[in-house]
C-alpha cells in the first residue's frame, strides 16, 4: 500500500480496508463483469457507452506505481491526479499541497547502459535515486523527474520539463529540457 502521511501519522496505510473486505469487492467486480459479458452485443455497446465516461474520469484521477508500492510516501494533503512513480531504484516521497497536472512521471528506476541485451535491462540498482518533492511544488502537466531528485518548496516545474539535476532550490520556477531554473518567485503575500 502507498503510505499516506500528515503532520500526526507517518506511515499510516491509504487502504482502511480489511483484507476480507477487499477481496468481497473483488470478487463483486469480477461477477459483475462476467454479467455484462453475458448480455447481448447490443446490450454490452449501450453500457459502455454509458459508463465510459465515467471510467475516464476516474482514470484522471489515479496515480500508478510501478515497482514496490510501499516506497510511496505520499502526504494526504497531495493532490497526484495520475501521476506515474516508479519507485525500482528508490523512494519517492510527497509533502503537503505538492500538486500534479496530468501525465507527471517520477522516475526512481534506471538501467546500466554499459550493459547489453537482456542484462542492460535486468541490471537495475535497488536505491540512491530518491525523489523527494518538498511542500507546495506545483508540477505542469507532462513533467518528468528523474532521480535523485529533491524540488524545494514552493517550486514550479513547467509543463513539458524534463528534470535532471539532483536538486531544486524553493521559490524557484524551472522549465525545458533538461529543466533550467527560469525565475525566483516573488510572492505576492
């Protein structure tokens, strides 16, 4: 599970779910969708179209983990839309009001490009490519971080930047590809 953390509980578990209950709603989806394959072509057309909106919505708003899932450590109070964390070569940590525009990507794993064929893609280090993204960022939709990265708080990364250096300053604006540091902000309050 992705450990959901605030000011007064570190690693508490996103799911309050038992285990029991979890797996009664498992197996409500799978007869559910063994149903709908039963009704006629027409029928399974008209559902969809239905419900397709719906799905797509939903599908916005889900982040995707790819490696071990109990390396998340993410703020309750993060707004991650469907951000994509690999977490293969490290953790990856978000703090309060850090907020996502679509299709953002963390990025912990690598692969060793001394290597060939299959063993450059088996060969991927553990850890030492963290991403710990401070209180406040703001990420545009289409950033890509590549660990190890730590974005200070306050930062903006604009869309479509692709971020290389290990760390960003707070109160700073990034942008480009590799990402470089376009202004310091001046708040307004």
């Amino acid at each position: 599970m992705v450990k959901i953390i605030d000011d007064d509980i570190a690693g508490q578990n996103k799911s309050d779910q038992p285990d029991s209950e979890q797996k009664a709603a498992q197996d409500l989806g799978g007869r559910f969708v063994k149903a709908i394959l039963a009704l006629p072509p027409q029928h399974i057309e008209l559902i969809v179209k239905k419900l397709m909106p719906a799905i797509a919505s939903y599908e916005l708003r889900q982040p995707r983990v790819w490696g071990e899932v109990d390396r998340v450590n993410l703020h309750k109070k993060a707004y991650v839309n469907d951000l994509l964390i690999n977490t293969r070569s490290g953790t990856v940590t978000i703090e309060e009001d850090a907020f996502f525009s679509h299709r953002c990507q963390l990025l912990t794993g690598t692969h060793n490009y001394r290597k060939k064929g299959k063993e450059r893609l088996t060969d991927v280090p553990k850890e030492g490519r963290d991403i710990h993204v401070k209180k406040g960022v703001w990420m545009g939709s289409g950033v890509i971080v590549l660990g190890p990265c730590v974005i200070g708080e306050n930062a903006v990364i604009a869309s479509g930047s692709v971020v290389t250096a290990d760390e960003i300053p707070p109160n700073t604006i990034w942008a480009g590809h590799p990402a470089e540091q376009v202004k310091e902000i001046d708040f307004e309050d």
